[in-house]
C-alpha cells in the first residue's frame, strides 16, 4: 500500500522532531564534562604532593595531562592525570624519564600499564548516575615516576577520586 508524500513528510518531520528531542534530553542529562573532572584531578594531585610536603611544580601541556613535579629533600615525583594514559602511554615515559620509571596508580593497585578497561568499566557506572543527576566520585588512575631518593610508596596518590 502506497503512502501520500504528505503522509511521508509528516511522518519523516515526526522522525526528525523526536530524533531532536532525545538529542536535547540526552545533552540535558549528560555527564559531567571531563575538563571540570580533569581540573579537580588536577588540583587533588597537587593537594596530595604538597600535604606531604613536596613544592610542586606544574608543566602545562595542551593536548596531554599536565605533569606536577615534587620535590622534597632527595625525593622527586612526577605525577599526572591518566584517563587518558593509552593514547600517550610513550610521551608519558619519555617526559617523565628524567624522574624515574612510570607506574600507574588505579583504586589502590599499582601497573606498569595503564589500567584503560578497569577504568573504563570503573567509569560506567559514575557517568550512568551523572545522567540521572546523581553525581558520586570516581577514582582516577594517576601516572607516577619517582626518583631513587624517594621511599616506596605511592604518596597517596593511588586513591585520587574526583566528583563532579
């Protein structure tokens, strides 16, 4: 059976209005952005190195997590947001390499990889809620290299979490 072109617009503009209209809600609900949780990453990493007494130095990068060196007696840190660690695990290794070896910090485990699938299932659920408006914190995997003059550990750093 064949349908009028006035039928099949009315049914296409239907399509395209309800189309935009879960596009808006979508928007509407979306998750909270990953600059904002970026800067709060940022800022709880510094917090983190400075209470420990550390003077911490920022090296801003554009396209990449910025990098806050510490320092404290014979012990130096360099330290970074990783949530985005697989796209730039060797430029972490090389900018880095001047401190020690790069370890990535998750939830309280320590890899020499970055953890992207535990983090990613990890994330899920946060960003599920952020849609509802129900915002919790979520931890955030921490790139870390530490200099021979430092004691083991992992500074704290290995429980960072951050809500929007």
């Amino acid at each position: 059976m064949m349908r009028s072109p006035v039928a099949l617009s009315i049914w296409a503009g239907l399509l395209a209005l309800a189309t935009i209209g879960s596009l808006a809600v979508k928007d509407a609900l979306a998750s909270a952005p990953q600059v904002e949780l970026a800067g709060k990453t940022n800022a709880a990493i510094a917090a983190t190195l400075r209470g420990q007494g550390f003077a911490v130095r920022v090296e801003p990068h554009r396209f990449q997590s910025w990098i806050f060196f510490g320092t404290r007696g014979a012990c130096r840190i360099a330290a970074r947001d990783a949530v985005n660690a697989a796209h730039y695990t060797e430029a972490f290794r090389e900018q880095m390499a001047g401190v020690g070896s790069v370890r990535y910090l998750y939830r309280g485990n320590r890899s020499v990889g970055p953890p992207e699938l535990t983090a990613l299932v990890y994330r899920l659920v946060p960003r599920s809620l952020d849609r509802f408006g129900v915002h919790v914190a979520r931890s955030a995997p921490v790139a870390v290299a530490t200099s021979s003059g430092c004691p083991d550990g992992d500074f704290g750093l290995e429980r960072i979490a951050v809500a929007p």
